[in-house]
C-alpha cells in the first residue's frame, strides 16, 4: 500500500508573492498590484472584471500519456477542449495535472496557478503555452503566486519574465481548441 500524497497545506511557497514582485522590480518590469479576497474559479473572479481593467486570464496546469507537464495560459474567456488542445501542440491524452504534481514541478497550490509559477521550474520540465488573443491585449492579470491578490502588467512584460525563467512559450491561437 502506497502513502497518500503530500500536499502542503501550510508549507512555505518556495517563491512567494514578495519574491517575485522583487524579481519583476529587477528586471525592470511595471506591474500594477490589486488585492482582493481569494479567488479560486474563473466564475468567482467575474466582479473583479468591472474593478480591474485589462484582459483576466486562467491558467491550466496539465499532463499528457508521455508524462509531459504544459502550463496553458489564455484569456478567461477562450474555450478549450482538451482533445482538441491535444492535437493542437501535439501531445495525446491530456488531463489535469495533480495537486502533488503541481507542487512539485511549480511550487504552488490549486488556485494560485499563474505563468509567474515557471519561476519554480529550474529544470524546464514544464512547457508553457500563450493564447495568442491574450497576448494582443494591452493589459493582462494573473495571480501573482496568491490568490487573493491580481498584477496587470503587459503580454511583452509577461514574455520579459518568462524568458528570465528560461522558459521560451509557445503562443498559439487556442480558439482552434474550442469546443464544437
């Protein structure tokens, strides 16, 4: 019998939110901070949309069969089929990657996944995909690794932070994996 998972409830994050607002500061990356009560789902951040202007965005953090790991990024309101996704960036049998997982490979919870999380990612083992219709909006907000705050900042910004992560994303038009 095998031992339940750990999932840290109250383990430090090895990035927190000030961390990562000191490394944005480093490389010269204006961000606009919002702080706000936790949100766990698309639909309960929908009242913040009137409060905090830009494009709001949600984040997947998925497995396929072959065991790779994809953080997909894209505008609240881009449906997306995982079967299509699947054939889209050419992987077979996505689903939800675990919380375990999820720990493990971007240090966070269920709830604060964001693009700041590749920050976690020192071995790259986690490939991140950008909706290509969130990256043309001028503003975008993400959790900045707490669910209880939102930073807007540019998609140029955001690509600025991603490659002082090492991570080089792929930016694709995910509107071809919506639903039918």
């Amino acid at each position: 019998m095998s031992a339940a998972p750990h999932i840290p409830e109250n383990d430090p994050l090895p990035t927190t939110p000030e961390d990562l607002f000191e490394i944005l500061q480093e490389i010269d990356i204006e961000y606009e901070i919002h702080h706000h009560a936790p949100i766990f789902t698309v639909e309960e951040g929908e009242p913040l949309k009137a409060a905090i202007p830009g494009l709001h965005c949600r984040n997947l953090f998925l497995r396929d069969k072959k065991k790779s790991m994809y953080l997909v990024v894209a505008a609240n309101e881009t449906a997306i089929d995982l079967k299509k996704l699947q054939d889209l960036i050419g992987s077979a049998r996505l689903s939800f990657g675990s919380a375990e997982r999820l720990w493990t490979h971007l240090g966070i919870r269920p709830g604060s996944v964001c693009p700041f999380c590749a920050v976690n990612d020192k071995d790259h083992q986690v490939e991140v995909i950008l909706d290509g219709y969130m990256m043309q909006s001028e503003i975008v907000n993400y959790h900045p690794l707490d669910n209880a705050m939102t930073i807007s900042l540019t998609p140029r910004d955001l690509l600025k932070f991603l490659d002082y992560t090492g991570h080089v994303p792929r930016i694709l038009d995910l509107s071809a994996a919506a639903p039918d």
